[in-house]
C-alpha cells in the first residue's frame, strides 16, 4: 500500500486568505503570555487537530512554484524553535526546494483573534538614530529584519548575537543603525 500523501495543491492561492507563519506565531505568542514553551506546543495541537490550517508555498530550483495545502500528519515530525525556524520536515524536500510556509487566516482569526495593543495605538516613533549621517527615518520595521538576522546567526553558530554586532549589522546593511539600548531589548524579548 502507498504512504499517504500528506499534503494536497491549492486549486486557487489567494495571498491575503493565508498568515505567513511568523505573523501566525507571533499572534498565537501574544495570545498566549509570550510564553514560548507554551506556544510551541499550542500550535503543534492546533495544527494536528485541523484548528489551523498550514500550507506552503515551494519554490524549486528551476524558479516553478507550487502551493499545497499540508494535512495535519505533516506536522507530526515537525519541532518548533521560534517563529523563524522549525525542523522534522527534511525529508519532505527535494535538493534546492525553498518552503514558506502560511496558516490560513479563517481558522487562526476564530481562534487567535488579532488584538490591538498599546503600542499600535500610539504614532509610530522614529528609531532613535546613532552615527548616522541626516536623512529620513527608514521606511522599513529594522526589529523584524534584525530579529530574522539574530535568528540566522543561533541556527548557524548556536548562539545569540550581541547587540553591538547587530547594531553593525544594521549599519552595514542600511547606513544607520538603532541605538544599542534598543538593539539589546529586542534580542531579550526574542530569547522569551
């Protein structure tokens, strides 16, 4: 007898209908204390008990790309590190396949409605600026991109960053970079 297949193709992909999977954790995150531990195991169990929905969106070598809807016995293998990194799903990949992976909005709005927090409510403020020559603000979020880097940087070393090596990083990358103090509390509030 065949294995099952463990995931089927999306007749229709519509963008907005699917969360990546880091607007996903980090929803199921707040929802939940910002307690890590607990969210790694909540959204195992929502995903293998069909309260959310996960796909993937793979991209192959040749630059083809497909859409599949993945059934909840995907997930049975898969550990969650961070909202950044999972592992268990290697064998489902094929050399030179990139997958990103979505859950899909119905099912994670009924259980995990977004909220609106303090921070959202108030005008976004500048990033406070250091050795920088004068410009505009960036018009881009430096803590998503940075935490994206941190997070690269543990799965390659091991181990975090400092914030000064991040600040550096963001300097090389953009011309400017966030005060340290800033840097510094954006690399605990990933640690949990």
């Amino acid at each position: 007898m065949a294995p099952k297949k463990l995931w089927q193709p999306v007749k229709e992909w519509v963008s907005h209908e699917w969360a990546t999977w880091k607007e996903a954790w980090r929803r199921v995150h707040a929802s939940l204390s910002e307690d890590a531990v607990l969210t790694r195991r909540e959204v195992k169990a929502d995903l293998l008990a069909r309260r959310l929905v996960g796909a993937a969106r793979v991209f192959a070598p040749d630059g083809t790309q497909r859409y599949i809807i993945l059934d909840p016995a995907f997930w049975q293998p898969v550990a969650f590190a961070y909202d950044w990194s999972m592992s268990g799903y290697d064998n489902h990949i094929h050399e030179g396949e990139r997958w990103h992976f979505f859950v899909r909005r119905r099912e994670l709005d009924q259980r995990y409605p977004a909220a609106v927090s303090a921070e959202q409510t108030q005008p976004q403020q500048p990033a406070k600026l250091r050795h920088t020559p004068p410009g505009p603000s960036p018009r881009y979020d430096w803590p998503e991109h940075a935490a994206f880097e941190a997070g690269r940087i543990v799965e390659r070393k091991n181990k975090w960053p400092s914030a000064p090596r991040m600040c550096q990083w963001c300097m090389n990358k953009w011309g400017w970079q966030p005060d340290e103090s800033d840097m510094r509390k954006l690399l605990k509030r990933l640690l949990g």
